[in-house]
C-alpha cells in the first residue's frame, strides 16, 4: 500500500477529562507526524512512560508537565490514535 500526506494528517483526540495549563482549559489535543526533534525530547527524560510523554508533547505542543496531568484512560486512546504516526 502506498502512503500518502492524508495518512499522516494531524490527530485531534477529545480528552475524556479535561487538563489546564495555567488559565486555559484543554478539552482536546491535535497531534502532527513528529519530526526528529520531538524524538529527541525523549532523551531529555527518563523512563519508559516519560519519554513517550516526552514525544506526546512534541507532537502537540503542550508541555510535559502538562500532559503529565492526563488521565490514564485519556492516555491510552491517544496511543491508539496516535500509533500510525509513528509508524506503528
């Protein structure tokens, strides 16, 4: 099969529960394809889980400490929606 830019098109995932960062209040998350420097991100942190935190954020712009704040069912369907991404 023959991929195109349609199948890399950004990801917008509705979050079950909202998180905050600072004033603003997050109610979905939109992630693009991640270039090489938000691979990288994951080697700033330690841990498995961290780290794919770490690429998360790259992905759409929110800061670490921020998507630490996800709940773990939110996480999870973002790693499902995510997946082709990174080429999984």
């Amino acid at each position: 099969m023959t991929e195109t830019a349609a199948d890399f098109a950004p990801v917008t995932v509705q979050l079950l529960k909202p998180i905050k960062n600072g004033d603003q209040t997050i109610t979905s998350l939109t992630f693009a394809e991640p270039c090489a420097g938000d691979m990288c991100g994951a080697d700033l942190v330690s841990g498995d889980f961290q780290k794919g935190l770490a690429v998360f954020s790259g992905m759409c712009g929110v800061p670490l400490p921020v998507l630490k704040t996800l709940s773990a069912r939110d996480i999870k369907r973002i790693t499902a929606e995510t997946k082709h991404l990174l080429g999984e």
